[in-house]
C-alpha cells in the first residue's frame, strides 16, 4: 500500500512553535483510507465549529490544508475514499469527516462512549458534537486479543485492507488508539496524541509548553507514562522495518515525507 503523509491543519498554540496534523492517506485495493482527517472544509468556513481551544491553539484553517483539497489534488475524488481509521475524537482529528460523508469511520467502541453515548463533563466539555452532526457510518471496535509488536490489544481491519491495525492505547482519551499501516517497505505505526514531540522517544529536549499541555489534556494521566514507556521502548528496538510518528510533531512529518 502507498501511504501519503499530509499536513491537514496547521496551528500556531499561544507560547509555542507551530505544529501540524499529520494525517496519513493510504492507497489500496479497496480504495483510499485515511487516518484522521485534521481539519476540514466546514471549520475553515465556519471556525466556531473548532469550539473555544482555537483561542489557545490558533489553527490556520486554510481550505488548501484539508484532507478534501489534498486527496483532489493527488488526482483522486473525495469519493474514493472509503473508510476512515480515527486515533480519536478530538477536533483537530475528526473535523474533516463531513467532507467523506459516505466513508466508514472506525474507531474504538470505548471512544464513541466517551465522546457520543455517555460523555462525562469533561468530555462534553472537550468534544465538539457539530463535527459528527452529519451521522458518519460509525464502525466501533474492541480491539482485545491479537497482539502487535508488544501491543495485547490490536485488531486487523481486514474488512479495509490486510496491514491495517487498530491498537488500543487509551490514556490522551477514553478510546484513543494508534493505527499501524503496511507500507510495503516498513510499517507507520500512526500513534494520534499518544505522545507529542519527538523528544519523547528519542531523548531530545521537549519544549516546556508541550511537556505542559500533554498531561492537562489527558483524560488518564496514570497512562500516559505507561504508553509514553511503552513507546520508548519499541522506539529503541531500533526495528528497521518501523516509523513512529505521531499526529503534532512537524519533524516526525518531515521525516516520514523525506523516507516514504
């Protein structure tokens, strides 16, 4: 499968260095797939559907950077793509999915609670109900028992493509997942909000800001230092064959662009 590594949503967060929404697009048999959408066109036309963190985030929404405008320029329809694979249901993750209103949205069962069926105050707080306003075709996961380079929790999308996997990793939300995608020559391992800055793995100093956002927006910190040591640890295997990203770091997007 070919993946493309796209910049849906640039953001300028108030004190820090702009960061990015890096999705993926992946070409296969069965049409195209994305991993989150970033922004999308209705939120550049109408940014209070963003909700009120566009204060302290300041996204750009240029409709240039959406996913719809992107996959037409590679010389595709919109229609061409059929399914979509969400880490989760943040805004700057979802808001494209009214521009793929006929895709399959996958997702884990325990994120749909937490954003749509049973959402506590925090999270009614924290998501915004206009970017599924739409009714995507929701299909909810559990992914419970194959394992993944390390992962108890991981499932095959084998109704997608072979070499699509959904890993439960929830900690950043309720039912946050990771996505790892075969690219022929290696694998994407797509890890959503799980980690933020490259720093994280790989040692290098992570900016103050962003070591101060991640555990305030958290919904489990207790896990974000198991999944942040989990990470570490399969980021120093060093396997060859694997490239870790993560959705904000625009290093780890020049990186995977640089290598596709």
């Amino acid at each position: 499968m070919k993946v493309h590594h796209l910049n849906c949503g640039t953001m300028n967060p108030v004190g820090a260095q702009p960061v990015v929404c890096h999705v993926l697009l992946v070409e296969t048999d069965n049409g195209l797939v994305l991993v989150d959408t970033g922004h999308g066109l209705l939120d550049c036309a109408d940014p209070r559907r963003v909700g009120p963190a566009r204060v302290l985030f300041r996204p750009v929404l240029d409709p240039e950077e959406t996913a719809a405008r992107q996959v037409e320029r590679l010389g595709f329809r919109r229609d061409d793509v059929r399914h979509i694979v969400l880490t989760h249901f943040d805004m700057d993750h979802i808001g494209g999915l009214a521009d793929f209103p006929d895709a399959a949205v996958h997702v884990t069962a325990a994120e749909v609670d937490g954003a749509v069926r049973h959402p506590s105050w925090r999270e009614r707080i924290r998501y915004r109900p206009a970017q599924w306003a739409h009714g995507p075709k929701l299909v909810e996961h559990a992914p419970d028992g194959e394992r993944w380079r390390g992962f108890a929790a991981a499932r095959e999308l084998t109704e997608i493509a072979d070499g699509v996997v959904l890993i439960s990793l929830p900690g950043h939300t309720r039912g946050h997942a990771c996505i790892a995608v075969d690219a022929g020559h290696r694998w994407v391992l797509h890890c959503g909000d799980a980690f933020y800055h490259h720093g994280t793995l790989d040692g290098a100093p992570v900016p103050r800001p962003v070591r101060m956002i991640e555990p305030l927006l958290a919904y489990d910190r207790s896990r974000l230092a198991t999944n942040h040591a989990r990470l570490i640890e399969l980021y120093q295997r060093g396997e060859p064959d694997l490239l870790i990203v993560c959705a904000h770091d625009p290093t780890l997007l020049d990186r995977a662009r640089k290598t596709a």
